[in-house]
C-alpha cells in the first residue's frame, strides 16, 4: 500500500509539474503569435464570421439536381443532398468523362477530341441545372459558405469534394462546347468554373487552398485550349496565390495551442484519466509543434521563389525537426513540402498560361509571334529556371528548360505549342 501511495503521489507530481510547463509554454507560444498575427480577437476581427449566403443556398440545391452534393455539413442547418441513384449517375459521368477531360487538360495543340456520348448524353440532359450554375457563379456577387474561425478547428469549411466535382463538370461543358465550335459557351463554362475557385479564395484553412491550388492548375491549362482569352491576364496572378498559401499556412499552426485536447463534462472515468495524463502532454507537444511550423513559414515568407532549386540554394529545410519526446507534434505537423512544392507547381501553370496568352497577343497585334526575349524567358516564379522558346512557320512552342516531378492532383504540362493557322481557322468556325 505505500509502495502505491508512492507511486500515485510520483505520477500526481509529474502531471502537475507537466501541465504546468503546458501552460507556461502555450503563453510563450500565444505571445510570439501575437506578434506574427495579432491576439486572437484582433485576428477574429480580420476574419469575421458569415453565414452562408442565398447564393450559396441555392447553389447547393441547383447541384442536387444532377447528383453533385455541393452542400457543407453544418450542425445548426440541415441542406438537401442527392440522392442515392443521383450521386451513382454523377459517379458514371466522372468515370466516363475522367480520362477524356484529363486528354484536353494535357493536350498541347487544337482541335479539342469529342466527348465519350454518355457525357455528351448528360450534360444534354441537365443542361437547364448546369446552366443555373453558371448564372449562380457569372453573377455579380460570388455564394459564400459559413465560416467561423473563432470555432478554431472545428470552424465549418465548404464541402470540398462538391468544388472539385462542379470543376469537373463545368470543364468538360467547356470542352463538350469548345468541340462543337461554340466559342461562347466554352468560355462561360470556363468563367463560372473560375468564379467556383473564386468562393474559396478567402478561405483561411489549409485544406481550402490546397484544393483551390488543385482547381487552378486544371483552369489555367483550359485557359490554354482558349487562346483568345488575353482578357484572362491580370487573373493569373501568380503573388496573390502564394499570400493567400502562407496566410492560410499561418493559421494552420497558429490554431494548435488553442486547442483544449480534453473531454470537457465527460462523466466517463477513463475519459478523466486519460485527459489529466495525456492532456498536458498534447498540450504541451502542440505548443511545441505550433512555434517550430510559426518559425518556418516566416523564413518561407521571406524567400523570394518556393520552387525546390531556389529553396536548396538558400538552405531551407522544409523537414521540421522535432524532438524524440514530441510524437504527437508529429502528427500536427503535415508534409509542408508538398504543400510548398504544390504552390510551386501552380504557379508555374498560371504563369506558362500567362506567357502563352503574350504570345497570342503579339501575334494578333503584330502578325508575327514575339522575338526572343531573355529578361521575358526567364522564369519569375523560378528564377534559376528559363522558358525555352521556339518558333516553326506558323507554330510557336514554349517548355521549361527541367523536369518536375509532379504533385498529387496538380498537372504537370511544362510543354506548349501554339499554332496560329489553327487557331485562325478555330475562330472562324
């Protein structure tokens, strides 16, 4: 018995003496945030809740109608879903549309390939909801979901798999109509799909850029397919993207030492046991994790190019190292490499994009594809990277001069001709 007595009383001490360094290390920790980012009220006050708008309402109910649930799941609100033989009929359109899309996205030259008739089929069929959609998405006012930061990770997001499935569809409208030869609903197809990326722009989670960052990379190759968008130049803005990837990486770790990691009222005597001996411990791993992913991205911030070469160059370690006591700040912290190497790669897209609409504005304007440029062939998001430029009677190609290893869910299309009698003739019809 007091041998136990003994134990019980080491166990108790060592809990207090580590919930103790819990709470001394989280005031540290709030305290540098406070620096990076303000108190928590005033980064409430930048990022104010919303409610989720009529726009968005609708939207979420015009999707149901083709078997894409677009709706976020929210406790206080219940919003329609498909149903069952809906989602399995949208399911049949993605797999039918899937390896038909993905040609058009990585296809470097016209005319566009026709699409598979089972999509052709449906996009007939639900041609009134889709148009909806896109009037939903061109109006002057984007839908916006609920938010509310001040729910730290438990703050709603948007329903992300519903964003990825409308891109789906509306690129293949897009490409369905730019076969036919029907230039205007191409790009309209193009434009709401641009506006759908354009409701997550303000998102402040991580998880909400990352598929932004996905939805971007497949928009920015369609632009490509359009070649008389050079309207579409100030929007592939390749600074705004990564800003909006570091703030929301900022909040990614800003939000770990607020967490609680308890079960609160819980009567249940396991639960109180396990919270008085692992919650100091998460709490103070989490505080932790959360200071070593606040000094990182602030030295990501300052570097000029995320691309890899760059990053090398300048001694940047995107492996955060963490002590051996510290597992569960492990967990916490996420593969930042690929986020950062997903950034990279988006950037890129958006700015090949770019520097292929120059090129068809030249040619417009002057008749001729532009001269060879150095200080225009090398790359800005990349700068020990340059942009090989060739010319061939009436085709122009652009490539970068390595290769990249692809990220997940990111194409990787370094290579891009242009041909300007095609592209003529594309406009005539």
């Amino acid at each position: 018995m007091a041998f136990l007595l003994v134990v019980l009383g080491v166990l108790f001490s060592s809990i207090t003496v580590l919930s103790g360094r819990a709470k001394g290390a989280r005031k540290i920790v709030m305290e540098r945030w406070a620096e990076t980012l303000g108190t928590p009220e005033e980064v409430f006050e930048r990022i104010p809740p919303r409610e989720m708008s009529p726009e968005a309402h609708e939207l979420s109910a015009v999707t149901v109608l083709f078997g894409v649930d677009s709706a976020p799941r929210l406790e206080e609100e219940e919003l329609p879903h498909p149903g069952r033989p809906m989602v399995q009929r949208f399911r049949q359109f993605k797999a039918q549309s899937s390896n038909w899309l993905t040609a058009q996205l990585t296809g470097t030259q016209s005319p566009v390939d026709p699409p598979p008739e089972f999509v052709n089929a449906f996009l007939s069929e639900f041609s009134e909801p889709i148009d909806r959609v896109q009037e939903i998405l061109l109006a002057d006012t984007l839908p916006v979901w609920k938010s509310d930061l001040t729910k730290l990770h438990s703050a709603p997001i948007p329903n992300l798999r519903g964003h990825i499935d409308l891109n789906k569809l509306l690129l293949s409208e897009c490409f369905s109509a730019l076969h036919a030869g029907e230039l205007e609903r191409a790009e309209r197809a193009l434009e709401a799909a641009w506006g759908l990326t354009g409701m997550l722009e303000d998102g402040p989670e991580l998880i909400t850029q990352i598929v932004r960052l996905n939805l971007l990379s497949t928009q920015a190759a369609a632009v490509r397919r359009l070649p008389w968008l050079d309207h579409w130049l100030p929007r592939l803005n390749t600074e705004l993207l990564r800003k909006d990837v570091e703030a929301a990486l900022l909040y990614e770790g800003w939000i770990w030492p607020q967490i609680n990691f308890s079960s609160n009222d819980s009567a249940n005597v396991v639960d109180r046991v396990k919270d008085g001996i692992l919650g100091p411990y998460m709490r103070l791993g989490s505080a932790d994790a959360s200071e070593r992913w606040r000094r990182t991205i602030l030295r990501l911030k300052e570097t000029q190019s995320w691309c890899g070469p760059a990053l090398e160059r300048m001694g940047i370690r995107l492996d955060i190292p963490v002590p051996w006591w510290n597992q569960f700040g492990k967990m916490l912290i996420m593969d930042i490499e690929e986020t950062i190497h997903r950034v990279a790669l988006t950037q890129l897209q958006l700015e090949l994009s770019r520097k292929l609409l120059e090129m068809e504005v030249s040619r417009r304007e002057t008749g001729a594809w532009p001269v060879e440029s150095e200080p225009w062939l090398r790359s800005r998001v990349c700068p020990m990277d340059r942009w090989v430029y060739s010319v061939e009677g009436s085709v122009a190609s652009l490539r970068l001069d390595r290769e990249i290893e692809k990220s997940r869910g990111i194409l990787a299309v370094w290579e891009f001709s242009l041909d300007g009698r095609a592209d003529d003739q594309l406009r005539k019809n």
